[in-house]
C-alpha cells in the first residue's frame, strides 16, 4: 500500500503530468471562449444592425482564431514547443503551401469577398451560371443555395466571385407572360379578369403577399402581350403556382403572337 501511495505521489509530483492537467485545463477554457466567441459572433451577425450577414465564415474564422490561440498557448507553456519558430517555418513554407492549396484559398478569398461587400447573403435569389436559387449560406470554402425543385446546390466561393453573378427578384415573386389575340377595346376587363382568375388559382395553394399584378407590355398586329406578377408567402410553392395560374387563364389568353425582332 504504502510503495503504491509513494508511486501516486511520485507521479504526481512530476513535471509531466502537472503540465498536462494544466494543458487539460487550458483545452476546456479553450473550448468555453471558442463557443461563447461564436454565439457572440452569431448574435452579431443575426442582428437587423450588424453590418455583416449571417454567413458560417464569420463562425469558422472566429473558431479557428480562439482554438489557433489556445492550442499554441498551451504547446508553448505547458509543453515547451517554440512557437515562435513553429510560426517563422509556416512562414518559410508558406509558399509551398499556398501552391498546394490555391483552390483553397481561392475559395476562402472569394468567400471573404463577397460576404465583406454584402454581395450576396442568406435569403437572397441568385443566378450563377447555369445554376439558379435562395443561398443558404456562404462558408469559407463554398456557397450553398437551394433551387426551386428543393435540390441543394453547392458552388465553390471562387466560381462566384470570377463568374457574372444576378441577382434575382425574391425567390417568392414570380411572373407569367400571356398573349391575348382577340380583338377588344376593353382592356380594363380583360385586365380585370385575368386577375381575378390567377387570385382564385394561388389562393389554394398559398397566401398571397403582393398581386396579383396585370401588365400590358406590347402590341403586335395579331393583337398584345402582357405579364401577371404575383408575390407569395411559401417560395416552395412557386412552380405550383405558375401551373396553377397558366391553367387558370388559358381560356382568355388563347392564341400564340409571334415574336418581333426585338424579342429575338
């Protein structure tokens, strides 16, 4: 009994196993500020008057600064490890390794880019390329949005910030153009009952925010064209809705114009 106390006491007595209850305890106050560093930066972001969106790159670069910190805090304190020299030979390499991680890099500066500038943030309806819908959130290395069919897009940051990017109208809004070939002075009416037609289709399957909304928007010689504009509060519902409508004023809208050379 005694030989195992003196071994106990021995052991905790040594220069080792101090260091590396210290260095236990340093990791736990670490991961305390990492995670009150990213509710606060969370709350920032969140706020109606924070400068920046509410984008995950704030979060992660935040994370990464504290855990960066404790982590080299307590190499150096408890481990003795010369961090100093640890940082000047990642300086050395530095080159090299940014050579190896250029799309990394690339993404991480594409993703500071846009998300410093308020080019784009969560909620916003974007068009890159090809692909086309709500952004979900921009990390550091990839922007994450979500298209009309509910499928989730993943776009490297660096294709967003060296391709031409649109910004849509709200993923909620949405438009169908007709074409009216009979002949008729009362353009009111028509008007009139296009929209009341297209009310009665969205209402079913959403609330309506805004419209419906009739535009006359040319004349041709086999009679005009025009556009409904309706805003609603369920973005998952548009496809729904444009059916809805297109099927609603078939009945008034029958014929097909040609397009005029400005069309084209």
């Amino acid at each position: 009994m005694e030989t195992a106390l003196q071994h106990l006491s021995s052991l905790t007595a040594s220069d080792l196993f101090r260091n590396t209850l210290v260095a236990f305890l340093l990791l736990i106050v670490t991961s305390i500020v990492a995670h009150i560093a990213t509710k606060t930066i969370r709350h920032i972001t969140t706020s109606e008057k924070s400068p920046f969106p509410s984008n995950s790159i704030f979060i992660n670069i935040g994370r990464v600064i504290v855990w960066g910190t404790g982590v080299s805090i307590i190499l150096d304190s408890c481990f003795g490890v010369n961090m100093s020299a640890i940082v000047t030979a990642l300086g050395v390499g530095g080159i090299a390794i940014s050579l190896g991680a250029q799309d990394t890099l690339s993404n991480l500066i594409g993703g500071l880019q846009v998300t410093a500038m308020r080019i784009i943030e969560p909620g916003d309806n974007i068009e890159v390329g090809s692909d086309m819908g709500v952004v979900q959130d921009v990390s550091w290395r990839h922007t994450t949005i979500k298209n009309r069919l509910g499928e989730t897009v993943i776009i490297p940051n660096s294709i967003i910030s060296k391709t031409a990017l649109t910004i849509l109208p709200p993923a909620n809004r949405f438009n169908v153009p007709f074409a009216v070939t009979e002949t008729t002075n009362d353009m009111d009416g028509v008007r009139d009952r296009i929209r009341r037609e297209a009310e009665n289709a969205v209402i079913p399957i959403s609330d309506i925010e805004e419209g419906p909304n009739v535009f006359f928007t040319d004349i041709t010689e086999y009679g005009f064209k025009g556009k409904v504009i309706i805003r609603i509060s369920d973005a998952s519902k548009v496809n729904e809705a444009i059916d809805a409508v297109v099927r609603a004023i078939a009945d008034d809208t029958r014929g097909y114009i040609p397009e005029s050379d400005e069309d084209r």
